[in-house]
C-alpha cells in the first residue's frame, strides 16, 4: 500500500526544504547586516558617523549575533541531512531561527537607516515585507515550536 508512504515521504520533504530556506533567510541577513554597517559607517549625524552611536554599535552586535546563531543552525541541520542522520528537529530549528532572526536583522537595518531605510530607493522595505512571510513558508513559527516540542518530549532531546 504506497498511499501509507505518502505523508512520511511529504514530511521528509518539507523537512528537507526548510534547510535551503532557512540557507536564504541567512543570506538576506547577511546582505542586511553589511547595509546596515556600511551605512553606519558613511552617515554623519551631529557631526560623528552613525557607528560611533552606542545604540547603533549594539544592534548591530544584536545582529552579528543573530546572524552567527543561524549560520550554526542551517550548517547542523544541512551536515545531519548530508551525513544521513535524522535531522528533522535540527531542520524545524533552522528555519524558526532562521526566519524570525531574518525580521529582527532586517528591522534593525532599517531602523539605522531611518527614513531612508524604508523607501523604495532601498531591498530593505521588501525584504521586511517578505521576512513576514518567510515566518510562514515552509510551515509558520507556531508549527516549528509544535514539532520541536514533539521531538524533544518524544526522543528525549
């Protein structure tokens, strides 16, 4: 009966598909992330470039931070899934990591660019739109939480 197959084939699938995904959420990250010190490099403010700002050092410390965390995560789940190893839970992890560090690295690009940060002269307005959406895609942060749960409480961690 090939029909029972389908929903493990299915999960094995989307749990696969969230590797690359969450991979693409670390990249726009990083592009975010050099954006955002450049700028704070370059804009003057009160006669000091923006990096001399305690505020704007700190996030983008926040960042480098969120953006370090992610590379771990998707190179976990990537070298489980290539070593042939279960890497579900390690997948579920990447991409819930992945995507809401994505909205907070994104968010605080924009904030050290100001107004500017959100006009259309700029990716950064669209990559927030779509940081949004990438919460979703490839199954929302609530059912990444469900699933991690059920593997920790099910496999013991």
């Amino acid at each position: 009966e090939p029909h029972r197959a389908w929903p493990m084939l299915a999960s094995r699938l989307l749990a696969r598909n969230r590797i690359p995904y969450s991979a693409a959420n670390l990249g726009v990250s990083v592009a975010a992330q050099r954006m955002a010190v450049d700028y704070a490099r370059k804009r003057e403010t009160f006669g000091a470039p923006l990096s001399s700002r305690q505020a704007i050092q700190w996030m983008l410390v926040d960042s480098e931070i969120d953006i370090r965390a992610c590379r771990w995560l998707v190179w976990e789940a990537a070298w489980k899934f290539d070593s042939g190893e279960d890497f579900h839970k390690e997948a579920a992890i990447a991409k819930l990591f992945s995507s809401e560090a994505l909205g907070r690295v994104v968010d605080r690009a924009i904030q050290i660019h100001g107004g500017y940060g959100v006009s259309k002269a700029l990716p950064l307005e669209r990559w927030y739109r779509e940081a949004r959406i990438r919460r979703i895609g490839e199954g929302p942060s609530e059912i990444m939480r469900m699933l991690i749960s059920r593997y920790l409480l099910s496999q013991g961690g």
